[in-house]
C-alpha cells in the first residue's frame, strides 16, 4: 500500500472523520478522496501525457488538500505557493517549474464537482510527488524535486518512531504550505487518518484569537518551528490547561534552545519534546531526538539526534574526506530521503548532489559535528562573514549568546556599512527581565560572553526584544532584524 492508497483508505473505513480544519471550515476524509479523485479525472482528461507541474495556490483552504492529492492521483506533482508570497516570486516560480495549470481554491471546488472515478495511474516510485522552491544565493528561487519514494522513506521513519494514534490525532498545522516543515504534520496526519489543523496568518498576528483558538482546538501533536513556540511560551497560560491532550512538541527548521525546550517540558509535564534536522532536499528531517531531563543536563547547545534508518550523516572537511568524531566540517547526508535535484537546474544540482555508496547524497552547507554518537547543528558555511580582518561564523556567537543562563533566544546581525561588516549586533529574547537598564544589561552579557569568545567576536550592540518578529514561513525574520538598525 503506498502513501495515496494509505490515505485514501479512511475515505472508506471513516468517511464522516474530519480531515482538516481551517478557520470555521472542515473537510472529511470522504469528500477528500472523492473530490480529489474527479479533480485527477479532470486533469488527466484536460492535459492527457502532459506531465507537467500543477501549482496550487491558496492558503491553508481545505481545497488545497483536494488539489494536492488530484495532481498526484493523475500522475502529475504539485507545487505548493501561499498567497503570502510576493507576486514577483510567484511569477518567478510558475516560469521555472513550467506548471500546466494554476489552481485557486474556486478552481478546485469547480474542477472537482463530478463523481467520476480518478484515472488508474498516479504518481509511482521515483516521480516526483510535489517541487518545493526555496530561496537561492543568487535572488532565484530553486525548485526542489520530492518523489514518492522520498516522501513515503520520510513518512514510514515518523509513523515508527511517534507511533501516532489511528484516527485520534489532531495535529497542528503552523507553517503555510509552501514551507517543507507542513509536509511533516500534512502527510503525518492524513496517513493516520488524524485531524489537520491549520491556523492561519490572521489568527498567528492576534494573539488573544490564537490562544483561544488552541484551547479549543484538541491538539495532540505540535508541530512548528521553536520561534513560534518561543512566540506562544511569551503567554503564562500557554500550559497543559491550554493544550491538555498534547502528547509530543515536534520542531524542525530552526535552532531549538535549551530554554524553549525546558519551558515546554515544564508546563507540560506529560508531553515529549523532539527536535529534528534537515534541509527541503532530503525531505523535511533526516534526524531526530527526544529532549528529556538528562538531555537538558548534559548538552547545551541541543543535538539534533540520530539519522533515521537506512539514511546515513556524514561529517566531511573541504576535500570531502570523512571526519572523525567532534570535528567540526560540513554536514553530508545520504540515503532514499534525499532528493533527485533541482527542477530544471542541473548546475545547481551537480555542485550540490553526487552519488555515495549508491546512494543520493547532499552536501547540506550546514556545519556540524557528531559527539557520542548524536549530532550537533553548528549554523550554515555562507553565515561566516569577516570583520577588522577577523572571520566570524555568526552561528557561532548565536550558540554561545544562547548558553547564558540570562539569555532565551539570540539572533546576530552583522552591522553593515559601505558594503562590509563593520560589528556585530546581537538581538536578544532574556529568559527574564528585571529592572536593570539596557546599558547595564549589555555590559553584562559583553562580559559573560568575553569569557567564551575572543574579543573581536563580541557584539558590539544588544537589542533586547519580548518576540522575535517572523516570515510567514516561522522563521526568525532577520531581514526585518536587520533593518531596525
């Protein structure tokens, strides 16, 4: 049984079962499998052998769903964009991936009205299942190809290690769909027949309508980047009375602090902490740990876990020659998860993917390390920047800012003038703030962090922030960080 004949089965055995919620409206199980069915036959009806990409853009509508599951039952992958985008990337993105056809939610609800059955063959194996596009160095946007094998080596990986509760899981829906870290609670959810929850923009900026929006909401598995956790942890009623069925926090996509990780496992007493690493090309997460008490204890930073089976992490240094344990060089990953390459791009996919050990294999730009056998995310390569000659890794001064006790969260911008770095400035999130003024505040952090860190890697301006302000992705906004300057 493959992924699609995994979900559509609980079209069958519990058609009446919610399969998304987003705002006041709900889709099931039922009208999932049979809309996106007609809208397969539709496709396969309207383009023929025309395997060309079907983009569909919305946000977070039930009928995104239905489409993404109709362009693969009629053989075709799907590119996910949000309405948040700026309509110059989304131009961008339709010209590189060539799609067929734009679907709009309408689109979707016209398209797929009949009750014809889908066409027998969907995507299979190595095709690709949907084309994700992340930002490049250059401005470009590349287009990552995830095939079936890819998503489905993913998935099997997370259903063996959560082991989610058929048909009793609601599961948080916090980044848009046209962010990989979705691709975790989405697919996770429909193949155990759970609820998708999806919260969107408007309720993510009103914090009174969010929260009362997760008291109600039954969330038992949480999945988010940590800067929206961090966000939420801000509200002192962000506790098990909130959420009282959460079972596990799922985090991917950006550093997890210590702090955040130990605030969640205090006001949650019943619930596991996990956090995870991975790029969009080697589909959403390749490792994984649960962060328990002893964790905490021994490791600050956090690990980022172990590789899941029949994937393989690698630490290599320039020549691409293996390292051994606690050296630090570029994070290399191997196995069935990785991806084929960037649509269209073959320059692209040739610097970054090669064969090893007859497996795909990425070289990831991430530095890291393995230490007692769990490995440490250590910031990306293209974030060293130089300053009075010095090269810095600004990952690096993050990590250390983060090790203070005072300290919750810490972002750090180069200060740009003329062209070039002239200092570093740090923003920070305080795990509590007393009366001390900013001045005062600063000196002590400067002086704690000199105990760690050379001088000419020491901050020269600290913002102290309640909230760190975040792209629609939730992530960090560094951008926005940046220009506060």
């Amino acid at each position: 049984m493959d992924l699609i004949e995994r979900i559509d089965r609980w079209g069958v055995a519990a058609p009446e079962a919610t399969a998304h919620i987003s705002d006041d409206r709900t889709l099931t199980y039922g009208e999932l499998r049979s809309r996106s069915d007609s809208l397969a036959c539709y496709l396969r009806q309207r383009f023929g052998d025309d395997r060309r990409p079907i983009a569909v853009l919305g946000h977070r509508e039930p009928e995104m769903l239905i489409a993404f599951l109709g362009a693969v039952k009629s053989g075709r992958p799907y590119v996910p964009l949000d309405t948040a985008l700026p309509q110059q990337r989304i131009d961008k993105i339709l010209a590189t991936s060539r799609a067929a056809l734009v679907l709009t939610p309408a689109d979707v609800l016209q398209f797929s009205a009949s009750q014809e059955r889908r066409p027998a063959r969907g995507v299979q194996g190595d095709e690709p299942f949907y084309i994700l596009f992340t930002s490049g160095s250059t401005g470009e946007p590349k287009g990552v190809i995830v095939t079936l094998a890819c998503l489905e080596h993913f998935i099997e990986w997370m259903l063996a290690e959560q082991r989610f509760a058929e048909l009793d899981e609601v599961f948080l829906n916090q980044a848009p769909f046209s962010f990989d870290l979705s691709v975790m609670d989405l697919y996770c959810s429909l193949a155990t027949g759970g609820t998708l929850l999806s919260i969107s923009r408007d309720l993510i900026a009103n914090p009174k309508e969010l929260y009362r929006a997760l008291t109600s909401s039954c969330v038992t598995t949480w999945v988010s980047t940590p800067s929206f956790a961090q966000m939420c942890l801000v509200e002192e009623k962000f506790s098990e009375a909130m959420l009282p069925r959460v079972r596990r926090f799922l985090f991917c996509g950006e550093t997890l602090t210590p702090q955040t990780a130990a605030q969640l496992l205090e006001r949650f007493p019943p619930a596991e902490v996990w956090n995870s690493y991975g790029p969009t090309e080697a589909t959403v997460a390749t490792t994984s740990i649960r962060i328990d008490a002893p964790v905490l204890e021994q490791y600050s930073p956090l690990p980022v876990g172990r590789p899941m089976p029949g994937s393989e992490i690698l630490i290599v240094d320039g020549n691409r020659e293996v390292l051994p344990p606690n050296q630090r060089g570029e994070i290399i990953i191997a196995g069935p998860n990785v991806s084929p390459g960037y649509l269209a791009r073959p320059d692209l996919t040739a610097d970054v993917f090669f064969q090893y050990h007859d497996q795909r294999a990425y070289r990831t730009g991430d530095f890291g390390r393995f230490r007692d056998d769990l490995l440490f995310f250590e910031g990306r390569m293209d974030e060293q920047i130089k300053v009075s000659g010095y090269r810095i890794e600004l990952g690096d001064v993050e990590a250390n800012l983060r090790a203070l006790a005072a300290v919750r969260d810490a972002v750090v911008i180069p200060v740009i003038k003329d062209g070039a770095a002239q200092s570093l400035a740090a923003f920070v999130v305080l795990a509590a703030r007393d009366e001390a003024s900013d001045f005062n505040l600063s000196q002590g952090l400067r002086k704690q962090l000199s105990e760690r860190l050379p001088a000419y890697m020491l901050p020269r301006k600290f913002v102290f922030l309640d909230a760190f302000p975040m792209t629609p992705n939730g992530k960090v906004d560094r951008a926005s960080l940046a220009k506060s300057l």
